[in-house]
C-alpha cells in the first residue's frame, strides 16, 4: 500500500504541533455548530410540514441545539493528554527490585557513632 505524496511519514515520537492540533480542534468545532444548524434546520422544516411524532422529534432537536454548542466548546479547549515520551523506560531503565545485600555487620558492629548520656 502506498501513502499519498502529500503525508509525511512519521519517524519520530514528538506529539503533533500546537498549530495541527489547534486546525484539528476548530474543524471538530465547525462540525458540530454545523450539526447545530442542521438540527435547527430539521426542527423548523418539522414543524412546517407538520410532521408526525412531532412531539417526540421538536425536544430531540432542542436538546440537540443546547448541548451540541457546549460539547463543542469543551471539546474545541481541550488538548490532548500530554504523554510520557515512549523512549523513557528504553534509555533509562528503571531499577529491578532487587533484595537488599545481606548486612555484613555483627550485632556489636554499628554503621554510625552512639553517644551514650548516662556514665
């Protein structure tokens, strides 16, 4: 399969540039106001030809002009999840859990000084 002239090939890990990520949020923007219009279009066609179940459809399309602008508004301020780089665990391996080495030290052996107050 090849792919189109005009798509790059990825080679790295880097996340996708804030000006790619900013188009991509205001086209899913533009997408659901247009849903919104189409609901309002639909609503208003409805109850022109006074369509049957219009009962059912009129609240569909209302419910669907007020929650539509503000999943969009949601959606268009979010960013991605800032991933932690794939390569990290690669380069720097986290530390196995090893037991601790044996104490090498006899019970009357201490690692540090005691200072003893009474004489």
């Amino acid at each position: 399969m090849k792919r189109p002239a005009h798509q790059p090939i990825l080679i790295t890990d880097a996340s996708r540039s804030q000006d790619d990520q900013l188009s991509s949020r205001q086209k899913r923007y533009v997408l659901m106001m247009g849903i919104r219009v189409a609901c309002l279009v639909v609503g208003a066609t409805l109850v022109g030809v006074k369509a049957p179940l219009l009962w059912l459809w009129l609240p569909l399309c209302g419910l669907g002009m007020v929650l539509i602008p503000w999943l969009a508004v949601l959606l268009a301020n979010d960013r991605p999840p800032k991933e932690q780089h794939r390569l990290a665990n690669k380069l720097h391996p986290r530390p196995h859990d090893d037991p601790p080495p044996p104490m090498s030290l006899t019970p009357d052996e201490h690692p540090h000084k005691i200072i003893d107050a009474e004489p």
